[in-house]
C-alpha cells in the first residue's frame, strides 16, 4: 500500500455517500402546490406533519412547475415525490401517465368516512381511485363593515341575490363617487371558477349544456351591469384580500385562501357571506385537493404515511385551525377557531346549507385540456363584458369552440349539468 | 506558422460552441418542431390556434407600437447622455455609475418598482392628491385606460433599459479620435454639423450593435408589461406565456415563441443590411 490515506479517504467518502442514499430511501418527499405561502409551509413542516414516523420534506411549488416536473420526472424515468398534493384541476393533466391508483390506501382509510362523492370526484373519471381527498375549501363574498349601509332595503347579505348585489354596488357608485366591488380577474385570478361555479349555474342551472341558452343571455346581460359597478382594477386583482385590506375594494368574492388574510388580520372590520343566488338557485363550487402517488415513487409505504397522516379527524381539524382548508372526514370544527377563520368557516355554512343552494362539480375527464375550458369562459367575458361585443354573436362562436373541447376530450356532463350519453354537448 | 498550434483555435471555442449546441440549439430545435407538431405529425394547427385568437393581433399590434415608441426614443436619449457624459471632466465615473443603475435591477423588480409608484394606492396618487390635483385614487394601468397604461409602460422601459443602449455608444464614442473633430472646428464647423457629419456616422458600428439588442429585446418585453399591466395590454411574450402556463397548451405557446424569434431576426438583418459600415469608413 503505498497510499493508504488516499485509499482511506476514498473508503470513508463511500460509506458516508453510501450512508446518504440510504438515508435518501428512507426521506418521503412530499411536493405539493397547495399551502405554499412560507407561514402556511412552515405550519405544515412544524404542525400538521408532527408524529409522522421518518423524515418527510415538504416541498411546495407553482402548478404550472409542478406540470412540468411531474411530466419530465416521468420522461427521465426518475422521480423524486413519494407524494403529492394538489387540487382536483391540477391532479386530473397526470392521470395513468404520471400517478399510480390507490385503491389500497381508500381501502385502508374506510373509517376516515370520506363522503362517496368526494371519493368519486378522486377517481379523476377513471374506475380506480387515483388521488385521497386532503383537504376542501369554496367560494365565499367578504364586504367591509362600511359598504353594509349601502345594503338596498330587505337584503340579507347570506341571502342574497345577483340583482340585489348589482343594486349594492350601485348605492356605492352613488353616494361614495367609487365602483367598490371587486373580482379576481387578473392573471392568476380565479375568475374563470366564478364562471363554471357561480355564475352559469345561478343564470342557467348547467355549466356546459346551457353556454349559449336564452338564459346564458340574459346572465351576461345581468354581468355588464355588475361590471359596471365593479372596480376597474378588478382585471389586475389575483388576491382580493390585497384591495380589501387596501379599502379599495369594498365587496368581492374570492376563494377562501385568497381573502383569508383580510380576515384574520381584520376580523372586526369584514363579514364573510355566500355568494349570490341567480334565477336557478344559488351556485357554488367545492374545491377539493388531493393527495397521490406518483407513478414510481421512490418511498410508497412512506407516502402512503403521509397520506393517512394526513387524513386522521386530529391533524384535518389542525388543517383548519392553522391553514384554514376544511375537513373532508368526519369531523366538527373546534369552537376555539381564530375569528378570521369563524367568519370563513360561518360562510362555508351558510353556502353548504343555503336553501337553494347549488352544486356545481369541478370538470372531470377533461385532462390536459383543463386550461383551455376555462380559457372559453375567460375569453367569453373579455369579448362580451371588457370589448362590448354582441352576446348573441359571442356565445355563437365561444359555444362552437367548447364543443369542439367537449367532443375532443369526450367528457360526460357533471354536476349541475343533467348526466350525458358520451360527450357533453352544448345545446 | 507552427502547424502544431492550430487546434488551439478551436480548443478555445469548443466550450462555448459546446454550450450554445447543448443550451440553445438542441432547445431552439425542439421549440421549432413542437410548434409545427400536435400529436405524432406535422400540423400547422398550432399556429392557427396562434392566429385565430382573441388576443393575437392585439398583442402584435401593442409589442409593435411598443418597439417602435421605446428603441428611438432610447437611442435619442442615449446619445444625448453619452455625449454629456464624455464632455465631464470631472465626476465621470459617477454620473456613468449613477446612470447605469437600472442595468443591475432585474426587469420584474423594476416593473414592481413602477407598480407601486403607479398604482391606485401608489406614489404618483398621493402625490395628485397632496397637492389637491385628484379627489380621490386615480386607476392608471386599468384596461378602461389603455393609453395611461402604455403611456407608464414606456416610462417604465425608458427608464430601465435606456443604459444599456447608453453603455454601448460611450464605449464607442471613445473609439472615434479627437482629430476629426479638432479638424473640423478649425474648418468652423458648428457643434451640431460636427455631430451630424463626423460623430453620428462614425459611431454607426456601435449604434447597430446597440440597435440589434434594444430590439430584439423590446420584441421580448414582457416582466414590465405583466408586472404593471397584468393582461390588460397583451404583448407576445405575455402571450407566450399565458398559453404554456394558463393555458397548458405548449405548441400554441411554442408557436408564439418561434414567431417572436422570426420577427427578432428580420428586425436584426434590417439593421445589418442599413446600418452597413465599409471598412473604409472606420476611423
């Protein structure tokens, strides 16, 4: 041996890389595009992950990223997320190529008591369950204390209508001089749900089916005069709890996660309501994310940890209380909940158990196309509310290339639309 | 000549060839055929998806009207701070400093640095305000008004991006000698008839250069517009980008990318075929 300390060294290096990648094996990486902000990561890493056994690494990043990793980690044939977790939309562009099904996870998880249609929203069209329900949130309005004066008379704010709202903003235009309503129309607004949600099933009772009916008409007709009263801003608005807290808006609708803010940082001066009721009742939309495994994951039994972690009645009520995402599982909200949270968990109520209210699902079998349905609604409220063109001759040509999607993808109507034979169709 | 060093040359090139094949042309080709591709074959689809859509011609018209306002204007007001700059004798170095700054922010931090003199709640309002000029915030950058808008998104690429242009033409306004100019002094020629006739056509070279990339630079514009506009002026690259990450259709974006690449070339052999230098007119 005429160089041992060399030889020694290399030795030494091997075992510790050789160390490392068993350590490696045991970690489950747990990416994820939801709870991203670094408050609401830190939460997960110290709170929600605790008593988990192993190292798991929480890493968060932008959907469109995680589109492209999940899709280039399966091209390279080397993946590094144990599991993932991601919205309902954001999961369903992965199904066969990059998620494997876990039918044995919901056996396993059975006495969580996940309601069926939850369950059923996670088989993403197919006959096999392909993502865990994690974690829902919806739609809510949130007013500033000071618009409240401007109620029109006999408004009830958890009950009330497009009209009434239209009205609303109305009062404000005319005794504070500013349009004070506000939407999430900027870029990464969440603008196009309104539509699929809220809008088309309170005007029309069906998303898809009824684009370009009489009805469909008459809502865009209703939306231009909203608009009208709406802040002009709203095309830059992402978040609406940023204009609330600013006071440049004084009513918006918005997903919980984006005005939560406003709220816990302002409990006394917001009310949190359900969004309006149009002429077929009063449309919301769910929001679901999920927890899956992808195809190849370096770690399954450590993601499949995670997963009923994650999924105890425990760590879903610390969800809420921390993060404000509400329970899938059975499980009743602690009444110590942070006042922010009380106004969003008090209006996720009052929309649940509305009298009229209205389900509307999130589009299922869509699959990669999911972002050019919700380009047809955006690009229908451009041409019809921001260009003034004519609403007969728009809903013609947008109803044409949301046809051609439907036909493309061959998707069957969900929810609120009346279920369909193959594709569904516009009438 | 030794034969035997002929290959150092090539040796001194090969890392950075090597890196372009790998980074940019393995890339460039695979954009180009997945903008011509939907599904297995070859398809113009993708690119009458480009056209047909609502935003096209919009974001054409606006990236173009945007070049066309911004590089003259930067060019104008770069050859007046060069020729200022040159003319110090003292303090050089920091009024050069001081008017290259914006070269070191990135363009999004510069756009959210405008953003927030601009916006309702921003500087420029409380200042309006202050001075009782508004009654209440102003929207500038709404799509109800799009010429503020475009209006503040030239100020905001003004005052980014005029340096670079700026350090170009210093660099070569120190390259013309003295002479000529002495010379023509004593001829009296008069400061402006010795820009005109002996700086402007001398400092050609570098103007071109500075040209090519102020152009093809302003084809790409794209932070500064999102950060202060969102969508409300769709320029190509925005669009590029809302259909590979909104959208999630990656061949209508790749065919916007490779249209801003086609109209980035013609601009940049206009410029060489106009702006064209015999050696015989170097000095």
């Amino acid at each position: 041996m005429t160089h041992p300390v060399p030889l020694r060294a290399i030795a030494a290096t091997a075992a510790l890389f050789g160390g490392l990648s068993v350590a490696q094996a045991q970690e489950t990486i747990f990416y994820s595009t939801q709870l991203r902000p670094i408050e609401e990561a830190t939460k997960v890493r110290e709170v929600l992950l605790k008593g988990l056994p192993g190292k798991t690494t929480y890493v968060v990043d932008e959907p469109p990223a995680f589109a492209v990793r999940m899709k280039a980690e399966t091209q390279a044939g080397k993946r590094t997320a144990s599991v993932v977790g991601a919205l309902h939309g954001e999961l369903q562009p992965h199904v066969s190529a990059d998620l494997q099904p876990v039918d044995d996870v919901a056996a396993k998880l059975k006495d969580r008591v996940i309601p069926a249609n939850l369950m059923e929203l996670g088989k993403l069209g197919t006959n096999q369950q392909q993502y865990i329900p994690w974690m829902q949130a919806t739609y809510v309005m949130v007013a500033n204390k000071q618009a409240l004066q401007y109620l029109p008379a006999g408004a009830d704010v958890n009950s009330l209508t497009y009209a009434q709202l239209q009205q609303w903003g109305k009062n404000i235009v005319d005794k504070t001089g500013q349009r004070r309503l506000g939407f999430p129309a900027g870029p990464t607004g969440l603008l196009p749900r309104f539509f699929q949600g809220y809008f088309y099933p309170s005007f029309t009772g069906g998303v898809v089916t009824t684009f370009k009916s009489a009805d469909a008409e008459a809502g865009w007709n209703t939306l231009k005069e909203l608009w009208a009263v709406s802040n002009p801003n709203s095309t830059n608005y992402n978040f609406m709890q940023e204009p609330l807290l600013a006071g440049e808006v004084w009513i918006a609708w918005d997903h919980i996660a984006r005005v939560k803010e406003a709220l816990t940082l302002q409990p006394d001066q917001f009310v949190a309501f359900p969004a309006p009721a149009g002429p077929k009742g009063r449309g919301y939309m769910p929001v679901i994310a999920g927890l899956a495994i992808p195809k190849d994951a370096p770690n399954r039994t450590g993601g499949v940890a995670v997963i009923e972690h994650m999924t105890k009645p425990e760590t879903q009520l610390a969800t809420a209380a921390e993060v404000g995402f509400f329970p899938v599982v059975k499980a009743d909200l602690p009444p110590n909940l942070a006042p922010g949270i009380k106004l969003l968990a008090g209006a996720v109520a009052a929309t649940q158990n509305a009298r009229d209210a209205l389900v509307s699902l999130l589009p299922v079998g869509l699959g990669a196309k999911g972002g050019e349905f919700n380009k047809v609604y955006t690009d229908t409220f451009q041409r019809i509310v921001l260009r003034n063109e004519p609403v007969r001759d728009v809903l013609e040509a947008q109803a044409k290339v949301l046809d051609a999607l439907m036909k493309d993808t061959g998707a069957p109507c969900w929810a609120p639309d009346k279920p369909s034979q193959g594709a569904c169709a516009v009438q | 000549m030794p034969a035997r060093t002929s290959w150092i040359p090539y040796a001194l090139i090969a890392p950075s060839v090597i890196f372009l094949g790998a980074l940019f042309l393995v890339p460039l080709v695979q954009t180009i055929w997945l903008s011509f591709s939907v599904g297995d074959g070859f398809s113009m689809e993708n690119y009458q998806r480009m056209a047909g859509d609502l935003n096209f011609s919009l974001a054409v018209r606006n990236t173009f009207l945007l070049t066309l306002v911004v590089v003259p204007l930067q060019v104008v007001l770069a050859l007046a701070m060069a020729t200022m700059v040159t003319k110090l004798d003292k303090g050089r170095d920091l009024v050069l400093w001081v008017l290259t700054i914006p070269l070191g922010i990135s363009d999004l931090a510069a756009g959210l640095a405008w953003l927030a003199l601009l916006q309702n709640t921003g500087y420029l309002n409380s200042a309006l305000y202050a001075l009782g000029l508004i009654q209440g915030p102003m929207g500038w950058l709404s799509q109800e008004t799009p010429w503020a808008l475009f209006f503040a998104i030239v100020l905001a690429e003004l005052w980014r991006a005029t340096a670079i242009v700026l350090v170009i033409l210093i660099a070569g306004l120190q390259l013309i000698p003295k002479e000529f100019s002495e010379a023509a002094e004593i001829f009296g020629a008069k400061p402006w008839t010795r820009f005109t006739k002996i700086t402007l056509p001398l400092l050609k070279p570098s103007l071109q250069s500075a040209l090519i990339l102020r152009t093809v630079l302003a084809f790409e514009v794209f932070a500064v517009v999102y950060a202060l506009g969102g969508r409300n002026f769709p320029v190509l690259a925005g669009e590029a980008y809302v259909w590979q990450n909104d959208n999630q259709n990656y061949g209508a974006a790749a065919a916007y990318a490779v249209l801003i690449m086609a109209i980035s070339l013609a601009a940049t052999a206009v410029y060489l075929r106009i702006l064209r230098t015999r050696p015989e007119q170097l000095p």
